[in-house]
C-alpha cells in the first residue's frame, strides 16, 4: 500500500520533471502564455526545490538526524557509566550479598537495567533520576576512594540532565516535522494545480508535435519519471 508520503514524492517527482522540461522550452512556450516570463519561471522551480528540500523533510530529517546522532551518542555514554557503576557496586560488596543487592535495588537497577539495555530513553532517564536521588552519603563512601571516583559520580549525574535536553530536542523537531507535513498539504496542491496549467496549455501548444507533447503530459511523465528534453 502506498503511503502518502510515497503519494507525495511520485507527484514531486513528476511536477518537476514538467518545470524542468518548463524550462528548457521556455523561449517557445511563452508564446502560449505571456505570463510566464523569466520570474515566473525561477519562482516556479524555486517551488519545486522548496518542495523537495522542506515539505518532504529533507532538511527536517537532516536536523533530526544531528539531534538523535547527539542523543545516542549522550546515551551511549551514560549506559556505559551505569554499567561500570554497577560492576563498581558488585566488586565494593562482593563479600556482602545482601548488602550488595539492597545498594542495587535502592538505585534501581533491578527494576530498570534490562529495560535500558533496549535502549530504551525514558527508562535510562528514570534509572539516572533513581540513582541521582538514591545514591546516599554512606553508599558514596564506600564507592568514592579517590578524586577519579568522585568526578565519576558527579558524571553520572550531569548525564541525567544532558540525556534530558537532547531528548526533548529530539521530540520538539518530531512535533515540528508533523506540522510540517500537516502544511504541506497546501503546498502540495498549489504546486500541483500550477504544474497542471502548464501541463494543458504546453500540450495544446505542441499539440502538432507528439514528442513535445509526451513532455508535458502529466500521466504519462507519472510512469515514465525521466522523460525530458534531453532524452
């Protein structure tokens, strides 16, 4: 089934195939239309580039991509500092299961540590929340032996906050794209009915030429996606 993104770039696909072929007659074609002047012609391929570079979220995927690579790159990095944090926890009470597993518990990893490993972005945030809070004054004695432990802890900390910035940045530009392709439809249209218009009177023009016509012949341009001057 075809999805109306699909629906969208065939159609993008196929206007601007006319505004190109548009272009390269242009010189005869304003014979049949005293309108399309040189500024009608730059304004009608700036749309369609606009149409291809924004509306199909060119540039918002572009965005997107940027902040998710920040996100993973931000989660990636507090996974790894949760897993030594652990690994720190076993090795400083390994000689003291029960208190080993009620360090473990007050923190949350096991409520939440295989969840994360799914990388899952909320549960990582609500293990470093519970650890930010958790993490009393007698557990940071026994895990702080040096200056390098101490900097370690006040990491895991900072990531709580960082993961959180990017993940909100994340799904901000998500709910910006959907407004985006919501406003598209407009443009989608407007584009569409002008390409259209010069698809009818270019046709009626070169009605003599059938080779120019299939230039300009929207269904036929739709299954034949490269059909051009240059061809």
């Amino acid at each position: 089934m075809m999805t109306y993104q699909a629906k969208d770039l065939e159609m993008l696909l196929t206007c601007k195939t006319i505004a190109d072929n548009f272009a390269a007659n242009i010189q005869e074609l304003r014979k049949a239309d005293k309108n399309w002047t040189d500024e009608y012609l730059v304004s009608m391929l700036n749309r369609v580039d606009r149409a291809f570079n924004y509306y199909l979220g060119l540039e918002a995927n572009r965005e997107i991509e940027q902040v998710r690579n920040k996100l993973n790159n931000i989660q990636t990095q507090a996974l790894r500092a949760v897993a030594f944090l652990k690994t720190r926890i076993e090795v400083i009470y390994a000689l003291d299961e029960k208190r080993k597993n009620q360090v473990l518990d007050k923190l949350g990893f096991h409520k939440y540590l295989q969840a994360i490993q799914e990388k899952d972005t909320d549960v990582l945030l609500e293990l470093l929340s519970k650890i930010k809070d958790n993490l009393s004054e007698d557990i940071k004695n026994d895990l702080i032996k040096s200056q390098g432990d101490k900097n370690f802890i006040e990491r895991i900390y900072q990531f709580a906050n960082k993961l959180n910035k990017a993940n909100r940045s994340q799904n901000s530009l998500m709910a910006t794209k959907k407004a985006i392709a919501e406003d598209a439809r407009e443009v989608y249209n407007n584009l569409l009915l002008d390409i259209l218009d010069i698809s009818e009177k270019a046709t009626e023009f070169y009605q003599d030429s059938p080779e120019k016509i299939k230039l300009f012949d929207y269904s036929f341009i739709a299954q034949n996606k490269f059909v051009s001057s240059d061809s």
